[in-house]
C-alpha cells in the first residue's frame, strides 16, 4: 500500500471493520490504523492522535482518512487534519468502502479516494422479492 489508511469513527467501530476486512481478504497492510472516539472524548486530545497516526502513517504518498458519519465529531477531527498533513477524507465508511480500499491500495490518494467513493455507493443494493 502507498498509500497510508486511518479510520477516524466513533467507539471501536473502525478496529472491528477492520478485522472484518482482514477477516474477509485474508489480512490488511500494514500502513492502516483505527482512532476510536468514545462519546466522553476530549477532541483535541483525539485529534493530535489522529495527527500522531497520519504522521507515522504517511510515507510520502499521503494518507486516506475514513470517517462513519459526516459532521460528526470524527469527522470533524478528520477534517482538522487537512490544514496540516496530505489527507483525503471521506465519509461514510462501511465495509465495501473498505474492502475496495484495501484491494486497490496501490492507486494515487485521488483514486483511492474515487474507490472509496464507489465502494461505498456501489455496495449499497436494495433487494427485493
């Protein structure tokens, strides 16, 4: 992966989606982290994690920070980070987000980002009888 991967969202639900996609694939890069953010929070303290994380999860190539909800507060920390690192962020994370992620990790931030998008979107399939 060239690029790096942070998954900002609330609680542990970044960790699990992770195992589920590593559960699925068989395994994840290892240039991928998870920030929890529990209700209690402190932002701040939340968002110089984040900052820590996309420090050491950049290698040149930038870093793809997925958020669950826009305009929540992991969003909004997500957010933060583009004043100060070589970020994109995307909202909405679920599973086929991820997993379209993690199998085309070698593209450009901009396309991984365009991946995310469609994964996301494109893993959305209402059935009926």
């Amino acid at each position: 992966m060239n690029v790096g991967l942070l998954l900002i969202t609330h609680d542990k639900l970044g960790r699990s989606l992770l195992d589920t996609a590593a559960m699925i694939l068989g395994n994840t890069p290892a240039k991928v982290g998870a920030i929890d953010v529990p209700g209690d929070s402190n932002p701040d303290r939340v968002y110089a994690d984040a900052s820590a994380a996309c420090t050491a999860l950049d290698k040149g190539d930038g870093v793809l920070v997925l958020t669950d909800l826009y305009g929540s507060t992991p969003s909004n920390i997500a957010t933060r980070l583009l004043v100060e690192h070589n970020v994109l962020v995307v909202s909405g994370l679920n599973v086929p987000m991820l997993v379209r992620v993690l199998n085309y990790a070698s593209c450009s931030l901009e396309e991984l980002g365009s991946k995310a998008e469609s994964g996301g979107r494109d893993g959305i399939i209402v059935t009926r009888e």
